[in-house]
C-alpha cells in the first residue's frame, strides 16, 4: 500500500471512530433524559431508540457508500426529530 492509502485508511477510521463515540454520547444523554410524553408514550420512544440504534450502526460504517449512508442517517436525524414533535403533540 501507498502512503496515501494508508493515511486515508487512517483518517477513515478516525472519522468512524468519532463517528460511534458520538452518537453513544448521544443515546446516552437521550436514554439520561426521560420525559413526562416518553413515559406516557413508550411505543414511541422505543420508536426513538430503534432510530437512534440504526443511526449509531451507520456511522459504524466503514464507507460513505456513493453518499448512501450519509443520507440516510439524515433521514434518521430527521425521522427521530418527527418523532419527538410527535410525542410533544402527544403528551398535549
């Protein structure tokens, strides 16, 4: 392998690495904080934590897949913040 190879392999995994810590950092902080609507609505926080689940999976992910997986997790971030205003209304 080149030098150029290997730093990049090096920078990916790097940018996975902080990639997983983070979103840890985040379901920790989530699961720290339940609220009234969680309690009241537990289908749909367990909703939250399966897309916070598959969220941490794809930044796992070795590769960015053609843009794939960066879009998808958007599509997470943005499934998890509907979900969330969905519980708001919810709890109302």
């Amino acid at each position: 392998m080149t030098e150029s190879n290997v730093s990049r392999r090096e920078s990916l995994r790097n940018i996975a690495a902080l990639g997983v810590a983070g979103a840890a950092v985040a379901i920790g902080a989530t699961a720290l904080t339940t609220t009234t609507a969680e309690a009241a609505q537990p289908l749909m926080a367990d909703a939250v934590h399966d897309l916070q689940a598959a969220r941490a999976v794809l930044a796992a992910a070795a590769h960015d897949k053609g843009g794939h997986r960066v879009k998808a997790i958007g599509l997470i971030d943005d499934a998890i913040a509907q979900v969330k205003l969905g519980m708001v209304v919810g709890a109302m």
